[in-house]
C-alpha cells in the first residue's frame, strides 16, 4: 500500500511511539464502525471481529504500559516490534480499504479484510503473550522490561530485609536505654534508618528499583527509550486533495494538540480552519480554489501591480460572446457612470508580469468616477467594477463585494481566491511550544466537466432569396454543436413554407461538441405569396441540451408569378431554289425580306441572275425582341425584273408565315415555298431563339 504524504528531515519509523500505535487504532476503531452500519452480513460479522480483536490489544497496552506511552517502538525488543509494526501494516491496509463504500467491496477487499483480521488476531494474541511474564518500570530517562519472576523475587527479598532493618531499629531502641550512648548511638541509628530507606524505596518506589536493577543488571531485560511529548502526524485522510471537491481532511497523529495548543495549519501558504479535534484534526480546505474556477476578470490579473490601470466593463452590450470572440480593445460607454473606454489605450504601460486578456479593455482613471451611491474617488489600484449581467453571463456570481446598483465593485483579485498549484503541496502544522510538523498531500484539479451538447443554426441561407414560382429555391444550412459533449440521432428538418407537411429532412448521427456540418435541400414553390421559410434542430427531442431555445432560425420568401418570356428570335436566310425563272431564258431575280417590321434585300443592289433549277446561297440575319404572346412574322417578296425590255416585272411569289411564342417562334432550320403566280421558288432558313432575363 501506498501512503501518499511524507515528513520531511526524518529517517523514523512511521509510528514512533506506543501512543501512536493506540492513536492509529483509535482511528481504526472508529473507521471500523462507521463500515458496520453500512456492510453486509459477512462483511459486518469480520468487522465486528476485527474491532474487537483491536479494542483487547489497546486495552493490554494500556493496562501493561500505564504512564509509559511515550516508548518509543524502535527500542522494544525486536519480536515484539515487529508484530507491532505488523499489526500497523494490517490496520493501514484496512484503513484503505474502508475508504471505499463497504456496501460495494471487490472480492479482492473482502479478501483483504478477512486476511488482515485473521493476522492481527494471531499476531495481537501473540503480544499479549509476551506481555504476560514481564513488567514495565519508568525510569527518569526510559522504562525498563523486567522479568516479572525477577522482579517479584525483589519485592519479596526487599520486604524481608525491610522486615529486618524494621526489628534491628526496635532493638536499638531498647539498647540505647540499657546502654548504647553518645556516638556509637547515633552511629548505629543513622546505619539503621539508612538500610529501612534503601529497602523500602525499593520495595515502594518502582524508579528506584528501577535504577537498581539498570545499575546491577539483575532480572533487566531489556531499556526502553522514551520521547518528550512531541506532536506527530502518521495519517492523512483522504490523502489526496481534490480541489472543489474535498472540504475537510482529517489529520490522524499522536499528540496533536500538545498541552491543549492548537496549531496553525497552512497547505501551500494557505492557512486553513481547523472545525474539529479530539485525536485527530479536521481541517476545511474548502477554501483551497484553482485558478481556472475563478472568474475570467480575476484570471492572472493583478491589479496592484498595475497601480494606475483599472479595467472597467460596464456596458450592459458586452457578453459573454463579444468577450470570447473579441481580439482587440472593446470601446465601452456607459452612460449611467459617464465612462468612456479608451480604444486607444497603450497596453506596453502594462508591465510584462500582469496579463491583461486582449478582449478587456483598460484605461487610466484620472478623475473620480461616480456611481449610483456616489463618487468614487480612489484610482482603483486593485479593484474591478463590473456589471452584474455581465458577472452572471460568464458565470461569476461573487457572494463578496460592494453592491452599487446594478455593478458590483469587486475587492483585490488576490483577497478573492487562494491559489494553489497541482501536485505536491507542503502541510504545515506550526506550533509556538513545540517543533513544527511538515508532510506533502497531494493536490488534484479536476478537469471541468464538459458542457452538455448545445445544438444551434449558426448560418442559415436561401438561394435566391426572392424566387418565381415553380422555379427550385436551395436552402444551405449550417449547424453547431456549441456544447462540449457529443449530440447523437436528432434530425434537421427544413419546412420551406412553414407548413408542417412540406418538409426536407436529414437524421444526424452524430456532432461531436465544437463540431459544425452543412446541410443543402432543394424546393420548388408552386404557389405565389410570402412565406416564413423555417430549419428546426431536434424537433423530437432526442438531445438533452443545455440551450432549447437556439434551436431555430426563419427567413422570409417572397414567390412571384413568372414574367411573360422575352428572347431574341434571330431569323438567317441562307439560300433559294429556284422552281421557275418566269423567262425563256436567264431570269433576273430580286428578294426583299421583312421579320417583323427588320427588312433586308437579296442581292444587296441590282439583280441577282437566275436559271430554273439551280440554288443561290447567301446570308441575310435580322433580329427582333419578342415576349410571351407575340408572333414572329416573316415576309419575303420575290419578282424577276425584265428592266422594262419585254413588258413589267414579273411577280416570283411571296413566303408569308408566322410562329408563336407557344411555337418557340419555330425555333429550327425550315424552308419555305412561296405562293407562285409567273415564277416560283423556296426560301431556306433558320430561326434561332435566345431567351432574356
């Protein structure tokens, strides 16, 4: 087993005197029933074994030793200290044992338990033996072990010559009145009541008989040293401090509160409340506070370094978000005290040994401030002003300090919390009549207990924010876990128009705490209006969150009725067959286009010579804008002039039709053949469509 604290400049056994060992089995003994009530029959029936087995050797110690507690175990004689030692070892064990809740022992414990009784009851059967034929005798620099046989050989041999001397001085008695006189009188009585002293104090006085058998040897067997009555420590419960947790620990020791003085107790420069003594200590150490339990205004801030600096955060607008996300100086005004932050401060004034967080911003305080109570007139060199809104949003909720209003003037950070590293940390027990007392305990600062999942939209977007009907809307979500556990099986549910039935959802199997995911649905309105487009997180309630109330976000969607449909038609014509010249011979031909009002000719000027049969490539483009319900009306007039040789012109036909908007505006390659009278012909030709915003 191990013991987690230690004393320092000492090479000693654990226990050093017999009254430490009465002391660790008084501590025992009390450990052992409290387990009683709280174990199982078998459990208990061991218990009550052991205790009893520990009550009859104090009570054999007590009864052999009296006065002469203060032996030290190193000078018993070898077998018997090692059985003490032993017994020690064993009470240790159990007492580490019973730390634990004996209504759930290991088998292994139980094991332990039921080892150790049966050994201390062999083992304190042992000692009493030993104890049987001997007695302790104290000295005025030890005790002394002596054999009991010896020991009553002398009382008896004391008596008797007592006896003698007693008769020898009544004998004299009646001689000096028959005879013996002057200096042989007082010779013989000075000799007489001399030899009465000696056997009688031998008889009577056990230090002298003491000193008469350490002197002669005779029926000595063995000196016992003894100590002064020095305070000592030998337990330590719990051993291990865990900081917010732990409130008191017990000192188990011999002595501790020598001649009724109480001592001061300090752990890591800390003084600390005793609440309770009888043979042991209880001290609160509920005070003992780490640093990162203190509010984040007293984190590494000492503002009596800092005489001239003082950090006030008054701005009711500042929480908890803007102190974590902010990297610079935050400009505060605060009406109600007519403060303004400097943005502009100079931090370089700050010495290097105060850390100042970037998102607290400091100014000099030149004048007095006033408050709602009234002035304040000091520079606060070690005080912050804070408002409590803010105090409770970063969960710093002082039961100290100046109540002015709604801010609270906090004292000195270092009169606010005791700070205390991990680890090893030195106990001391300072006493003003006796030798101080020093061990090591250990110091443990828990990691804070994560925050439970905190499920939040962090980014919610519709693409296009304004839609037309029937056209797809995408919604791209963004999620948070802002907790710091992780969230399991909740779903992100989309309703693009508020209703309940027309929704998109995803299930979610898990966020882990810090964590963020994107989510993208698509949606297509088919009806016109203005809708409240809403995401939800978790609307079946399958996450235990620490936040409800952050568990959706909406947006506005304004849907309209399409546009009518505009587009650029583009008509190219790019060739003509001629059916019929109209002449005998070579016809001379002429076309006039017309798109909508856009007109062209073909050939550009004069006439274009034709034979019926063949095909003339060209290229004519004209472009009109039309929209939804509009016709595209082509037009193209053919004639073949005779230049006034034979007669008038002769008419070629015409090519008149029209595509709607329904139609596409005839979209596609086409020709035509025109309405013939004298001549004839077809136009080829592609219409093209583009449609516009």
């Amino acid at each position: 087993m191990a013991v987690l604290f230690s004393n320092f400049g000492s090479s000693r056994a654990f226990l050093q005197t017999l009254g430490d060992f009465l002391s660790l089995g008084a501590n025992t003994v009390r450990e052992i029933q409290e387990a009683i009530g709280l174990a199982g029959a078998e459990v208990r029936s061991t218990l009550n074994t052991l205790d009893g087995t520990i009550r009859d050797l104090m009570d054999e110690i007590e009864d052999k030793y009296q006065d002469n507690l203060n032996i030290t175990i190193d000078s018993l004689d070898s077998a018997t200290r090692n059985k003490l030692l032993e017994i020690e070892s064993l009470m240790l064990s159990v007492n580490e044992v019973l730390k634990d809740d004996v209504r759930f022992l290991t088998d292994e414990a139980r094991a332990l338990l039921d080892d150790a009784t049966l050994q201390i009851r062999q083992l304190s059967s042992d000692v009493k033996e030993d104890l049987q034929d001997v007695i302790f005798v104290a000295g005025e620099t030890g005790a002394f072990l002596i054999d009991k046989t010896t020991e009553t050989l002398i009382t008896v041999g004391a008596l008797v010559f007592l006896a003698f001397g007693v008769i020898v001085f009544v004998w004299l008695l009646f001689r000096s009145s028959s005879g013996l006189k002057g200096f042989a009188a007082a010779l013989a009585y000075t000799l007489v009541i001399g030899y009465i002293g000696v056997f009688g104090a031998l008889l009577l006085v056990p230090q002298f008989r003491a000193f008469v058998i350490s002197s002669t040897g005779f029926g000595l067997k063995d000196r016992l040293e003894s100590v002064t009555e020095q305070p000592d420590i030998f337990s330590i419960r719990p051993t291990e401090i865990i900081v917010g947790e732990t409130t008191e620990i017990d000192i188990w020791g011999n002595s501790l509160m020598p001649n009724g003085e109480q001592p001061v107790v300090t752990i890591g420069d800390v003084a600390l409340p005793i609440t309770a003594s009888d043979d042991r200590l209880v001290v609160d150490v509920s005070s003992l506070q780490e640093n990162a339990q203190s509010s984040s205004v007293a984190v590494g801030m000492d503002f009596e370094i800092a005489s001239d600096v003082v950090a006030v955060l008054t701005n009711p607008g500042l929480t908890r978000d803007l102190l974590e996300s902010t990297t610079g100086p935050t400009l505060a005004l605060d009406t109600r005290i007519g403060t303004v932050i400097d943005t502009n401060f100079d931090f370089s004034l700050v010495p290097t040994s105060v850390l100042v967080p970037t998102s607290i911003a400091l100014t000099p305080v030149p004048t007095p401030i006033s408050t709602p109570t009234g002035p304040i007139t000091d520079r606060f060199p070690s005080r912050v002003i804070m408002d409590r809104a803010i105090l409770n949003d970063i969960g710093f909720s002082p039961d100290f300090g100046i109540d002015v209003g709604d801010l609270v003037e906090v004292p000195n950070v270092n009169e606010i919390i005791s700070l205390i590293p991990e680890g090893a940390a030195v106990m001391v027990m300072d006493y003003e009549n006796f030798e101080d007392i020093t061990a090591i305990v250990r110091v443990t600062i828990p990691q804070p207990p994560q925050t439970p999942p905190d499920l939040r939209v962090s980014s919610f977007t519709l693409n296009p924010s304004t839609s037309i009907k029937d056209d797809n809307v995408q919604a791209v979500i963004t999620i948070q876990n802002a907790g710091q556990t992780e969230a399991t099986n909740f779903n992100v549910v989309w309703r693009p128009t508020g209703a309940v039935n027309m929704t998109r959802s995803q299930n979610v199997t898990s966020l882990a705490g810090g964590a963020t995911q994107t989510f993208t649905f698509n949606f297509a309105y088919p009806t016109v209006g203005t809708f409240t487009s809403v995401v939800e997180l978790d609307t079946l309630n399958q996450v235990a969150e620490s936040n409800e109330g952050n568990n959706s976000q909406q947006r506005n969607m304004t849907v309209q009725e399409r546009p009518p449909r505009r587009a650029e038609v583009t008509v190219t014509f790019t060739s003509v067959t001629i059916i019929d010249d109209s002449e005998t011979g070579e016809g001379e031909l002429v076309l006039d286009f017309n798109v909508n009002g856009q007109t062209a000719r073909y050939p550009n000027s004069g006439t274009k010579g034709i034979n019926s049969g063949n095909s003339y490539s060209f290229t004519r483009t004209l472009s009109v804008t039309l929209q939804e319900g509009q016709n595209l009306n082509i037009f193209v007039n053919g004639r073949e002039e005779d230049s006034g040789i034979n007669g008038g012109d002769d008419d070629m036909g015409r090519v008149d039709v029209s595509f709607t908007s329904g139609q596409d505006w005839g979209s596609g390659s086409r020709s035509t053949q025109a309405q013939c009278s004298d001549g004839c012909y077809r136009i080829f030709y592609t219409i093209s469509v583009r449609n516009l915003p």
